[in-house]
C-alpha cells in the first residue's frame, strides 16, 4: 500500500505516519519501493515471522517445559548450578 492508502486507516497525521514508516524501514520491516511520485511499502513477512517467533519463544510458546525451564534459566542469569549459559 501507498502511505496515503495506509494513513486512511488510521487517526493520526501525516508527520506521525512518516515517523512510523521511518521506525518500521530501520527495523528492516518494510520495503519502500518508489514508483515516480509514489512509495508503496511492502510487508516483510520473514522479518515478521522472526520477530514473531522470537516473542513467542520469550513467552515460552511452542517449546517443551523442559526447554522453557532452560532458556527462562538462562534469560534470568542465574541458571541452576551445574548449567552452562553459553
């Protein structure tokens, strides 16, 4: 979608909507593509589904207890005696 198509979505000003699009293009999560005048941004969906993934994988979603166990573990920093945290 082009911002304008995108922007009649939301309740915010334009100066806003270029803020947002600023952040999501650093964090690699959309693609400008410039077409004369006109920038339609494009979802990257794989750098979606990484970041999704990692969330889910911080909730403990997906994963077996005895691997939450570990990686909540080693997240804290305090692991259990005897655990490598490398």
């Amino acid at each position: 979608m082009t911002a304008g198509e995108l922007a009649e979505h939301f309740p915010v000003s334009k100066p806003t909507m270029s803020a947002h699009f600023s952040v999501l293009r650093e964090a690699d999560l959309v693609e400008p593509v410039k077409h004369a005048n006109t920038i339609t941004y494009h979802l990257k969906l794989s750098v979606l589904e990484d970041a999704l993934m990692a969330f889910a994988e911080t909730l403990g979603i997906g994963r077996s207890p005895a691997r939450r166990e570990s990686s909540t573990a080693a997240m804290s920093g305090l692991g259990r005696p005897g655990d490598r945290n490398d």
